[in-house]
C-alpha cells in the first residue's frame, strides 16, 4: 500500500477508536526486566530427548525458581517469558489457544499462579498471522479480541506479539487493534509489539510517536543470536538510526534491541560488559535469555550489577545515544536523572591491544556542576576520578569491550 494512504489510514482507523483507546496501562515506567526463553531454548519440543531444555511449564517454574532464589527479582528482573513454540497446534472447541498439552499439562493460568506466587509476572508470545515463525498458532484479525481475552483469563502480564506470516496492511490493522483489545480486559498487560521490526524499523513506513501510543515496548531490528557479530550489528544500526529512534523511548515505551545474551556462549566477558553497556545506554528492555540453572558466576555478576541496573532504569527514562564514531572506536553518551551521565567508551577493534583515552568532561558538555564529578567504573565498581574542567582521567579499552563510567555530581 501506498504509505500516504497507509498513514491516513491508521489517522481514520485511530479516529474511529477515539483517544480513549489507546493503551493506558501505566506500565513499564522504566524499562521492564526478566527473563525470556526464545534465544537460549528457542523451539525446543522434544522433552523425551532434552528433558531439561523443552519448552515445557518445567522449564518456565524452574526459571522462576532461579529468579527468586539467587537474587534476581530483588534486583528487578520480574518478568518470565514464554516465547514461541508453547501452543498446541489446533484452537479449542470454544475457538480460543490452548497450550500444548504434554508440555504444559496444567495450562497456562496453572502456571502463570505459580509465577506470581513466587511475586513474578508471566508473559506469553502471540503471532499476528495465519502461524508464528515457528509454525504454531498465530492470531487472526478475527481472533485478536478472543485472545486477549484468554490472555487476560489467565493471569497473563505481558503478550509479546510477533509479525511474522502477516502483510503491512494486516499489522497496521491488527496491532493498533491488539492494543485496544488488551486495554479492554480491564488487566494490566504489557505489550511488546514486534509491528517496526516488520516494516524495516524506520520512518516514513514506521510512525513511532503512534507506536509508542500503542504499545509499552517494540522490537526494532532483526534478531540477536549468540554471536558478538550480532551484538556489534545492532549496536551500529541503533547508532546509525537514532535521530528516529531516540525520541520515540520514554517511560512507558521502549525501544527494544533484544535478549540479553550474556551466560551463553558467544560472547567473551570483555562482549558480555559491551552489550551490557549499550543496553543500558539505550534504556533497553533487560530480558535475558539464558539457563539460569548453569549461569557461570562471571556472567551472573554482570547481569547482577547494581550500577548498571540503575543506569537502565533511570527515571528520567531518556535513551542515550552515540556522539563519537570512528572505524575501531564509539563513545555513547546517556543524560540521567538529577545531573547524572553515563558514558561508554566501546572499543569495536577485534585486533591488538587495549587502546588508552582519556576522558574530560567539558568537550563532552558535562559542566553544569563547576565542583566537580565523581566518576565510577561501573563494571570496576569503583569510584576511579574526581573531576572538574581542569582534570582529566585515562583508562583503556580492551579489544571487543567497554568501559562504562556512571557521572554523579557533587553539587
Ligand atoms: C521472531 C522473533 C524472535 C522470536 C521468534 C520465535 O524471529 O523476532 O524474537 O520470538 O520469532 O519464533
């Protein structure tokens, strides 16, 4: 379709439905946390040859086991997310999804008591077209209403909804339409929507300041995959596309580049702290993909920083963005709350040693405070320079990694 006409008629579809309908939900102030199956245990059905890995209501309680127990809900991580592959194959008599039954033998409303008995939120994965991208049940134009309300009948906290099998015509239809069906069950549902994903994550064919009426969080860009090279190409297109992207982040809606990959094994520690770095830097989602049963401690004590944490979380929920760019070299800059920065010195070289810089503020307009800046090495957890204008602070850079400093004022 025409875009002209498209955009018309999203304005005449919005008009129809009124202001009132758009999602309302108060959720997703900061950018939500948890913990999601689709990158690590991706369509795993098979229980009878892994157990452990299928995608299954065991895996799901056993992820909400570790969430509580090693500390990670305490630090904010709340969110346990089923991705694709959970579904049954056909709807039930009533015409509504059901879960498959082998894997998930109590249903989805048992578990999803299960997960809020241990104080966590569930959330669950549709499709808006004929099939999800793994072949499982998709959701209909004519079924969105029906399974909103089934989602809301179970307790569900969260509906990811995914693009794939579905036109432009049929997104621009059905995802402003899952919104209002999901503001209608009267529960608070988070909506992740995959829709700018799908039409190339860019103006003029992705309107954010609508998305962001619609839904709480939206994927971008293409998939992560436990690889470095994936990492460093999402970084480069948030980069490269940020005057449309940045503005469109704020509490209540989020840009969302994707899993956390950290505790699988693609990514160095040196990778791990970069793609955690720019994640924060990013106001990104936190949802990590990985097997909280096996986590080595490294990866854990990243995931874990407290610094890092409150860096993403910041309530002044403004996305930072890159303000330095060379061959080997990124600097991102993000403005938090209360006079705060934080600043990431990536070092995208995958050759020879750590490379040295030194960090002054003026050039970098962080001055507002004339006495001064402590200056933190989140990943350090150490406080590593005191500055004014005057002084400087060198550091290096390893190959493939970050340094992320966290800028308090002292005035
Ligand atoms: C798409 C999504 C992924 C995941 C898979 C499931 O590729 O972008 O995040 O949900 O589908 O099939």
């Amino acid at each position: 379709m025409h875009c002209g006409i498209l955009v018309l008629f999203i304005s005449l579809f919005l008009t129809l439905v009124g202001p009132c309908e758009l999602l309302d939900n108060g959720l997703a102030k900061s950018p939500p946390m948890g913990w999601i199956a689709w990158e690590r245990f991706r369509c795993t059905t098979d229980c009878n040859v892994y157990p452990d890995n299928c995608i299954s209501e065991d895996l799901f309680m056993a992820m909400a086991d570790k969430l509580v127990e090693d500390g990670w809900k305490d630090l904010g991580y709340q969110y346990v997310n089923i991705d694709d592959c959970w579904s049954a194959l056909v709807r039930d008599v009533n015409g509504k999804l059901q879960a498959d039954q082998d894997r998930f033998p109590n249903g989805i409303k048992k578990l999803a008591e299960y997960i809020h008995s241990k104080g966590l939120k569930l959330g669950i994965y549709g499709d808006l077209g004929h099939s999800t991208c793994g072949g499982y049940l998709g959701t209909l134009p004519e079924t969105i209403d029906i399974d909103a309300n089934t989602f809301a009948e179970w307790e569900v906290d969260m509906v990811k909804l995914d693009g794939c099998n579905s036109n432009s015509t049929e997104r621009s239809i059905g995802y402003p339409k899952m919104s209002h069906a999901l503001n209608s069950t009267g529960r608070a549902i988070l909506y992740s929507c995959s829709w700018p994903a799908y039409e190339d994550g860019l103006p003029p064919k992705v309107n954010y300041t609508l998305i962001g009426q619609l839904c709480n969080l939206w994927r971008n860009y293409d998939d992560i995959n436990d690889s470095w090279d994936k990492v460093k190409a999402i970084i480069n297109w948030f980069g490269d596309h940020q005057e449309d992207l940045q503005p469109a982040a704020g509490p209540g809606r989020w840009n969302d580049p994707d899993m956390l990959i950290v505790g699988n094994f693609g990514l160095s520690q040196d990778q791990s702290k970069a793609q955690l770095a720019i994640w924060a830097i990013l106001a990104a989602p936190f949802f990590m993909s990985n097997d909280l049963r096996t986590i080595s401690d490294d990866a854990m004590n990243l995931l874990q920083n407290k610094l890092l944490i409150h860096i993403d979380q910041d309530k002044l929920g403004q996305q930072g963005v890159r303000i330095k760019k060379d061959q080997d070299f990124q600097l991102w800059k993000r403005k938090l709350s209360h006079g705060q920065f934080a600043l990431a010195y990536l070092n995208t070289a995958d050759l020879g040693e750590a490379r040295s810089f030194t960090l002054s503020l003026s050039p970098l307009h962080i001055e507002d405070c004339s006495l001064g800046y402590n200056i933190y090495d989140v990943f350090d957890k150490q406080l590593v320079a005191f500055l004014t204008s005057n002084h400087t602070h060198s550091f290096r850079v390893n190959p493939t990694s970050v340094v992320l400093f966290f800028i308090r004022p002292v005035c």
